[in-house]
C-alpha cells in the first residue's frame, strides 16, 4: 500500500523491466539472447515493447558465447537467463567472457522476494532456502553484481551495474526477481544517458608520461609497436590506428591483437608470437631497441608458450590502468589519453622497416601436386578469399593457430578466444557476431571451427536459421581433436569424435529447401572453385553457406605444433 | 629428489591416476563420462589401464547430465573434465547432482602445481593467477573438496571425497594437477575397501524412536506410507519395500518418489501431490490420522505448488539425518536401521485400504473419435506399454507431470529432475541412464522428453550412437515451451522453438543405416501401431529407436495445468 502510494508521487513512472531494457538499448543493445524460464518469463514481454529483438537460443551456455560474439562487433550485449539452472548454464560462457574483457550484461530471473525472503523450497533451488548462492558463484566472474531486491535502488543499481560492464569491459550481473519486474520507478531518469565517457587522466601526470615517452621514442634507433588484445577491449583502436598512420613504425600484432589494426598499411608486419610469429618478424620485434607494447596480455597461447623474448627494459607497456616505461611505472594513466598526445606531439622518428607479410602460398605448397588441403597452403589461401570489414571467427583448435597466417584486408573483426579457449565458442560467438553484422549492415560473417569442437554447440546453428542470419561456415573435418593429439594421445580414441554427416545438419534444424547452402571440400581445387563460386563468396545473398572442409587428422600449422611441444612440457613439469 | 627417494621406499607403488581410478572401479563405477582437454589427456591414459570405459561425451553439461543418470542407476558416477572452461560448464548438472542428491564425483584436470604456484598467465584461466576460483565456485555445490597438490595427501583425499560422495549421496569435487599424475602413492592402501556403511544409530536412542513409532502406528485408525524422493537417495529402498509389503498399509509416492516402490503391490494407491494426486489419492491421504513421510523433499514442484495440505501433527517423517515424530525430534536417527526394527516389531495394524490406480485410459477418451494423441490418454497407455525393470526418464515440462498418471510394473527405475527441474537433463541423462542399464543387463531404457528440452542437450544423441546404446527416445513435438505457455506467455514467440526434423538428426550424427530406427506418430493409431511392433517394444534388440510423438501445442496434464497456476501466482506476488 505505502509502495503504491510512492509509485503515484512519480510523475512518469516507468516499470523496473522496461528502464532496465530502455537502458540497453540507449547504449547500444538491439537484440537480447537468451532463454525463457518461468521466472523470466513476464520480463521478456517487456523486449518487444521496447524496440529489442529476443533471439531465442538452444541453451543457455551457446546464448552466452552468442552474447560474447554479439559484444565484440557492438561494443555491449545482453543475456536472460532464468535463477539456477538457466545461469549456471551459462556460467563458463560469462567466465570467458570476464577473462578476455568482453562486456555482457547478464540478466537472471529471480523468485520474488517474498518467497526468497521465506526461504521457499522452490524448484531450480539446491533445496537448502539458500537464493545467494548462485550469485556468489557469478561474482567471482563479474565486476559488477547488482540485485535488484528493493524499488527505490533499482534504477540505480540498474545504472551502474551497465556503466561498470562498458567502462570495465567486463561481465556484470543483475537480479530480477519475479515481484520487482513491475515496480514502478522514475521514468524521467531515462532523459539523462548514462555517462559511459572514461575518467581523465590527471593531465600534469599524463603530459608527464607523454614527455618520457617522447624522449624514449624519438632516441630509439629501430623502435616496433606490438598491439595486443586490450587495444581492442579497452576502446584504444582509433588512438593506436592514428598513432601507427602517423609514426610509420612496424607494427605488428600479437595473436589476440589480430583484427586491433589495418593489416594493408605498408608498416604492418605480421603477427608476432615468440617461436609462433610469422617469417621473419621475431627477428625484427626482439632485435629492436623499443617496443611500444599497447594492451598486452601475455597469455601461454598468445606468446605460442611464453616464447616471448622482449626485455621490460626495451618496452613501454599502455594498459587500460596503467603506463609503464621499462621499469617506471605510471599507475592510473589510461592509454588512450596518451596514445592520442604522444600522436600530436609526435617528432622525427628513425625507421628501420620490418618483413611485409603477404598471402603468397609457401612455395613447397605452391609446386606440391597433393591435392590435399593442407593447413600450410588453407590460411594465406583464405587472406586471399577475405574482404573488407569481413568478421572472421575462429575456433580453439587448429583454426585459431592457422589465422596468424591469414594477412587480413581492411576493417576486419577477427573474434576468438585464445586466453579462455573454450571450444564450442566460435558457433555461439558465430550467431552473435553475425546478428550484430546484420544490425550493423556488415556483410560478412566467416566461422573456422573444429569437427571436435564444433560438436560441443552445434544446435546454435539452429538459432541462426531460425534468425535469419547469413554468415560463412567451414567446419574442418580431421577426424576428432587435431590440436590435443599434437599435445598428448597422439592416437588414443579419446581424441577421436563420432563422425557426423555435418552437412545434414542444417535442414535437419528446420532449414528451408535453398535457405542454407552446403558443400564439402576435399582436394585444393574444391577451395578454389568455391572461392570462385559467387554465391558462396557474395555479401549480398540471405543464405547460410555451410561447408565441410576436409584436413589430413596429422596435420597443423606450425605455430600450433611449437606451441603444443611447450604446452606438454609444462604439464609434465615436476 | 626427496620426493623419489621417499617412492622407492613404497612397497607396492601406484600412481595418483591409477589409484584414483581404482577405487572409482571398486565403488562400481565402469565407465567415466566427460572430455578431454590438456590438463587431464595424461590422466585419461589411466582408464582403459584399469578396466575402466572411456564416454567421450559431446559437451560437458551433458557429460554432467549423464553421469547423474549413470548414478542414479549404479549407485554412483565420476565424470572428467578440464579446468575452468570444462568443469564450468559441467557446473550446472552438477549443481542438479548436489540438489536432487545424486553421487557424482568430478575430477577436474588441473594446471601443475608449479605453474599454479608461479602464478603463470595459463590458457583456460581468467588471467589474474588465481587457480582457485573455480573450485570455490564448486565448493557451493559438493558435499567434499578434495585439492590434490601433495603427494603424501592424495589417497587419503581421494577416499575421503569418494566416501562422503556415497554417504551423502552428493557431488564431490577433485582436482588432479598434471604434474600429480604419475606420483607414486602406496599401494597397498587398495587392499583395503573403503568403508561405505552408514554410520550406525546410537542403539538405545533407536529402540527408543522405534518405540515411539510403534505406539503411534498401533494405535492410528487409518494409517498411510508416503514414499519420496530421499528413500531412493539415501539407499532406504530395501528397508522400506519389506516395511510396505509386511505392513499392508495404503501406500502412496510423491511426484519424485516415483519409481520407489512396486507399484503392483496390492497396497499401492498412486501419486499423492496436493492437488495434483491421482483421483481418489488426496482424500485418502489427507483424511488419514498418521502419515508416515519416508525421505520426503516438500518442494513445490513435488506437491503441485504446495498444496500439500498433512498436518504435522498427523506425521511421521523419516530422514537419512532425523527422525521426527509429529513435533518430537530425534536428531542423528537415520532412518534405515529405523525402518528395519519398525518393520521387525510390528504388530497388528488397522487397515483402511485406499484406492487402486490402473492404467485404464480414462472415459472420455476412450470414448472420443478425435485421432489427436491427447496427454490424458497417452500417459496411461505408457504404463501399459512399459515393462518389469525399465528405466523410465521424463524431461521437466508435460512428460514430468504426465508420467503421474502411468502406474509402474516392479522394478522399474525411473529418473527426472523435479527439484532442480533443469531441462535438456532427461536427454543427457539418457546417455548414462541407458549405459548403466548396458553394464547391468537391464533391457530398456525409455525417454520422454519435450521438444523445447531436447533442442539444448540433442547432440548426446550422438554419444548414444557412438556407444552403441538402444534407448527408446520420444521426443513430444508440440511447437515448444507448452509448460511455460501454461505459466505465463501463451502465445508470445519466446515460448515458440524453431521446428527441427527431429528425426533426421540420428543419421547427421553418423548413425549407420539400421542402426537406429525412426518413427513419426501423429495419431492414436499411430501409437498403438508403435506399441504393438516387435522390434520397436523389444528388449533384446541393439537398435536405438527414436520417436517424434505429435502433441497439440496447448494440452497438459491436468497436474501441470493446476501446478502452472500456482506457480503464475506466486511469481507475481507482491
Ligand atoms: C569446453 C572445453 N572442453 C574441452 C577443451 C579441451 N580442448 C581444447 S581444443 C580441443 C579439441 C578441438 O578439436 P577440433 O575442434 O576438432 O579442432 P582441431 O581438430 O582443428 O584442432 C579440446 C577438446 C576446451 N578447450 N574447452
Ligand atoms: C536450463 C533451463 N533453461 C530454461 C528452463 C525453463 N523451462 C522450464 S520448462 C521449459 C520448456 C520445456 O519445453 P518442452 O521441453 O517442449 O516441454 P513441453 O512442451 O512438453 O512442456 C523451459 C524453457 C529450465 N527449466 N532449464
Ligand atoms: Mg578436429
Ligand atoms: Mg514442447
């Protein structure tokens, strides 16, 4: 009674679901993913109302990894999941998430509380009354957890819990419980946008870092850039393209940096990853006397097994929290002021240019009469076969290793998770990113996945056709879990997988006759004829093309057979 | 170097792994479910070594769903996964496990002890150097952790956690680092079986309970048993068939006691469940003057919402950790040894019998020329199609709240999940259910899942495949979530699926010609036709059989329809 009295004071009261939805969808959310469970259920009749589109996956765990894909090309995303079984579902999805910066807003349905507040043995409880411990599971992998339990707080928590996911980069985690979905609160806060700018950097601090940078800079001899991950997570790709344009400098990417920059400049020079970096360019990156090293994350994978050999003395580190030059350390300086100083007041450089990868066939693949598509001749072959602004995914597995050697065009979105690497990923992150290309008007969307992992997520398939959604994808077909034989069990059946007719998927998930294309590729002249085929290639066409690509079991790009040899060592340690 | 000398100095020596698995082999287990991954490949080396079956499960989620269901029928379950990615995806069957009380023990393969020490940057972590975060995370949901990084401590840990796994009946949670693998332990601990009794009841407390219980039962006027689900969870079934059988009293199950006891036993009267009882079974339960409650679960799905309406005053309830009767407790009583004294003491009882459920399709349906398959006339004729010792599976939604309405013949198991009530479990849980029943010479195992479940966990269909298993899969094709319609959402598009051929999936996931067969029933006829083909009903074959059975979108069981309406109204409470 006393509540329904607060509510008539509001002069434009709004419901709790429809600020929460009216919020994501002023930063940038368009479609929310996600399943329906019976404690959702009256929020999601609140996404139509809006303007938002509800995707409706197969479960929940591939609606997290579609809510990461969708993240990565729009900057922001959502999830719904219902209390229990729904977010633990869900949960590896939002981990993944939280460890590589990806920011997802995940929604749960909550019992009402009244009935948590009397410990109700509900269903999708462990029986015990106990409501907080899914969301004490869930805050170990989100920077913000906002239960929204009483009125008055939920536009707030509402708030911050959305500006906490995009400043961070990161998961964040809000309650609904059934009872405060249609709560009335102050509609007029909506008027106002959430601040989602960055804090300055103190700028006598800032201008302080510049200037040691400067100096560094212009006395190096034959300095490099190295772009990494958090370039791309932390909003710093404008300042690092400038930069790069502006100074001339080689520049090169770490494995998770793929996608950060224009790969046509004449300054980039390949994918730099210890013993896994492309000809040519270890030599140039570890002889150089200065690296700018921008959003670093320097994984086991991402380094091809800590193979890394630059010393912190010959590095500048920008980070999203912190400067660090050689050994001085600039904490709370965020990169982007200073990328975008250290470009203006940029002077003379010395250049010493580094190797200009290409997508030229190696040559003993070029003179080779084997028909087999082999991983040496596949990935320059697919650089060849990309477009611009194309989005390109690739799966843990041989996939993710083959990339390094794919020279991209311009505008490319390469989506993959080499720090978490939980296979079954890139089908999810496939359905996300290429709904977020078709909001966007991108053309494109190519997935790379593994027979092995493509098994794990594969009805996520489904919910493409189901949406509509016209990406590219090749499932290569090795006969099981390629990757893990090259670290252990060369040939024990546990890294075998039962052999699916692939290509039978699709219409077996509803396809229309001619919505979906199929194909299967088993010799090189098949890639090229369907690299020619304009269909296939076309951004144009509505349809799915789905297409079996056929590799040798033994067979993996040398950056993954070097990185797999320090992997097993590692384990073995003692 | 001390670590080696200390080895040789092991008179019989056997390596972490192999022991681990060897007393998995002891306590039953045959098979192990899960996945591989880098951290746990040395590991798996271990399991044919011991005698033990290797699944190889499609994901981990359903790994976890079968191992629940491979425990619910061999009395306990292990299922491997890898660290972070693997076992957080598994965290939801197992959360499932620790509600509903079902012994799983997970072994999660770990970084090596020496890289977890330094802290290092590894793939699968959420790259702040803390290995810890997940095993808290399970914490939550497992009754032991055991963290494997000392040698001189690994089999005292396994033991314990296998142990507790069994006497609590709940998930516990191993982590088995790479670099602990192939440490040498003492052998000759396994010449000692672990001791799975119960701890026994104080004697004289036990007399006195039983006493107690006695006076009540001789001198109650019309006395009844309810049976639920924790009598089968806690290992009390023997103890209370031989207590039903001498005692002759009116007998009645819950929803989640299903399946444990004979349901051709005289005595047996049905489902009791508030309103949701079988016809008759409300009257005769609520009108009696002493309710013996053996291992109830009082959830709400369990009694229709909570419209249990037995006093306590009327009750008494027997528990695996207390006894209580009417308001006396006694603490520490577990019921078994209870039950067995009750059962070996009883005198003369008075018998006021109780109603006699049948399988009889009921009158307006046997009446009516509608072909339409209809929930009220399917879910009887089930019980007369099933058999002595089948293992019956139902999937949260109609087939849940359908199978209330199918008497059982003896023996039969059956399995769902009305607690946790996590959909796509029945499927997975298919793959162990039915493995186990391979193991133990069991001849069917039967699913009835629904078609909004089936599309999250579909590919275990494949694991069935690849382990030559022979279920028989009904999958009810009604346009999606009907259960969730009947709570809230009619006909809004969130409750819709996308429509599969579901019956073209066993071939895409490389099933070989005639090794499953395929049905599609549409009609009354159709499913009489089904029922009375040989090959389809049999036992003996090694075909799998799969079913779409066609359902209308807006038919329930009545028991889901008074269910789902108490449940809208608790949602909305305010
Ligand atoms: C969820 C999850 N489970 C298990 C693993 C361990 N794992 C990493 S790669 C891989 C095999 C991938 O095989 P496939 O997709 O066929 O790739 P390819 O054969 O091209 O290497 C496995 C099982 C993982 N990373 N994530
Ligand atoms: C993992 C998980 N996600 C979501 C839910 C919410 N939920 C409960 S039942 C149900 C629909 C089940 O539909 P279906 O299997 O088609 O059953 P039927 O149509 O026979 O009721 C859903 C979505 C859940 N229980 N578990
Ligand atoms: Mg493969
Ligand atoms: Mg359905």
């Amino acid at each position: 009674m006393a509540q329904d009295l607060r509510s008539q004071e509001i002069k434009n009261p709004v419901d709790v679901a429809e600020y929460l939805f009216r919020r994501l969808h002023e930063v940038g959310v368009r479609s929310i993913h996600g399943l329906p469970g019976d404690y959702n259920l009256v929020a999601l009749d609140y996404i139509p109302k809006v303007g938002l589109n509800w995707v409706g996956n197969c479960n929940e765990l591939n609606a997290g990894y579609a809510a990461d894909g969708y993240a990565r090309v729009k900057g922001i995303s959502a999830i719904v999941t219902t209390f229990g079984v729904g977010e633990l579902s869900a949960v590896n999805a939002i981990a993944g998430a939280y460890s590589e910066y990806v920011p997802v807003v995940h929604i749960v349905g909550y019992p009402s509380t009244v009935a948590q507040k009397s410990g109700m043995l509900l269903h999708h409880t462990l029986g015990n009354g106990d409501f907080n411990v899914f969301s004490k599971m869930s805050a170990q992998i989100s920077c913000a957890v906002s239960m929204l339990n009483h009125q008055h707080e939920a536009a707030v928590l509402i708030d911050n819990a959305i500006r906490e996911c995009w400043l961070q980069s990161r998961p964040v985690y809000i309650s609904l419980p059934t009872d405060m979905v249609q709560k009335k609160i102050d509609g007029d806060r909506l008027n106002t946008p959430l601040d989602l700018s960055f804090p300055k950097n103190d700028p006598e601090k800032e201008d302080y870092v510049v200037d040691v940078i400067l100096k560094s800079l212009h006395a190096a001899k034959n300095p490099v850039v190295l772009v990494d991950a958090c370039t791309i997570r932390h909003r710093a790709l404008n300042e690092t393209h400038d930069f790069i344009e502006k100074s001339g400098l080689p520049t090169f990417v770490t494995p998770m940096g793929k996608g950060a920059i224009n790969e046509t400049l004449p300054n980039y020079g390949g994918v730099y990853a210890g013993d896994g970096s492309n000809v040519g360019v270890r030599e140039r990156v570890e002889s150089s006397d200065l690296v700018l090293s921008i959003g670093a994350i320097k994984s086991d994978f991402n380094t091809a097994g800590f193979t890394y050999r630059i010393s912190q003395l010959n590095t500048i580190d920008f980070h999203s929290y912190a400067v660090k030059v050689r050994y001085s350390e600039y904490p709370g300086v965020r990169m982007n002021g200073v990328l975008k100083k250290v470009t203006e007041k940029l002077g003379k450089l010395t250049i010493e240019s580094g190797p200009k990868p290409n997508n030229d066939i190696p040559k003993e693949e070029e003179v080779s009469k084997d028909p087999t598509i082999t991983q040496a001749w596949f990935w320059p072959r697919v650089g060849q076969f990309l477009k611009k602004d194309d989005i390109v995914i690739t799966e843990t597995g041989t996939a993710n290793f083959g990339i390094w050697e794919t020279r991209f065009p311009a505008d490319v979105t390469a989506i993959s998770q080499v720090l978490w690497g939980s296979i079954g990923y890139a089908t999810g992150s496939c359905q996300g990113a290429s709904l977020a290309a078709k909001e966007l008007g991108i053309k494109r969307t190519i997935l790379f996945t593994g027979d092995g992992s493509f098994q794990l997520t594969a009805q996520e398939l489904s919910t493409m056709i189901r949406n509509k959604l016209n990406p590219i994808i090749f499932v290569i077909c090795n006969n099981g879990y390629t990757i893990e034989r090259f670290i252990h069990g060369w040939e024990t059946s546990y890294n075998d997988v039962q052999e699916w007719r692939y290509k039978d998927l699709p219409a077996a998930f509803g396809a229309k006759e001619g919505e979906v294309l199929t194909y299967r590729v088993e010799s090189k002249d098949d890639v090229e004829k369907l690299f020619s085929d304009e269909e296939f290639v076309s951004g144009e066409t509505s349809k799915l093309r789905f297409v079996e690509l056929v590799m040798k079991w033994d067979d993996a790009p040398k950056a993954l057979k070097s990185t797999a040899e320090v992997t097993a060592k590692r384990n073995a340690e003692n």
